[in-house]
C-alpha cells in the first residue's frame, strides 16, 4: 500500500489538530486524467464500504478500492520545495510522470 514518511506523518497529525478533525482518517486518492497523468488528493474522511484501511506512521488512511492499484507502493511526503515553502508530494511508480533514478 502507500507509505508516508515521518514527516508527512507529522504535517497530517497538524492539519488534523487544526481542523478539529483527529476522530477522521486520511483519505488519499488519485485520478488519471485522460493524457494519463495523476491528479492526487487528500482530506479527512469517514470509513465508507468500497474503502481499504491501514495505518502508515501512525496515520490511519483509506484509499477507495478503485484506486489501490494506482497508489500500490506510492510514498506521501513532505518536503521544502523552496526555502521556507512545504509541500505534499507524491511519489509514484505507477504515476508516468515518475522518474527513477539513473543506476549508478
């Protein structure tokens, strides 16, 4: 499933303190648009019956079932995109936007 960093883990544990929304989980999700790029989402939610639940980092996340084969081995992180300035990424190997790191 998707993995989420410590520091994403942190972020989230935030945002959820801030909105008053620590009784709700994670949800994370992904649509592919038709040039076959992957939008993401996320926001808290409750359980519904076509959802897949585990916990990453301490967060409890739901993933709709339709999407589990798009986010299969994907890592949500947090990191400095310019100084001062934070972002969610997604790192996909599913995403064709994905790129890996030439071998060495």
């Amino acid at each position: 499933m998707i993995k989420i960093t410590p520091q994403a883990a942190d972020q989230v544990r935030r945002s959820a303190q801030q909105n008053e929304t620590e009784n709700l989980y994670l949800r994370v999700a992904v649509r592919r648009e038709d040039d076959g790029s992957f939008v993401y989402g996320m926001g808290f939610d409750e359980q519904g019956d076509d959802d897949t639940h585990f916990v990453s980092e301490g967060i409890d996340v739901l993933i709709a079932n339709a999407n589990k084969n798009l986010l299969e081995g994907a890592t949500l992180d947090f990191v400095e995109i310019n100084p001062g300035e934070h972002q969610f990424i997604f790192i996909n190997p599913n995403d064709p936007a994905h790129h890996s790191p030439p071998p060495s």
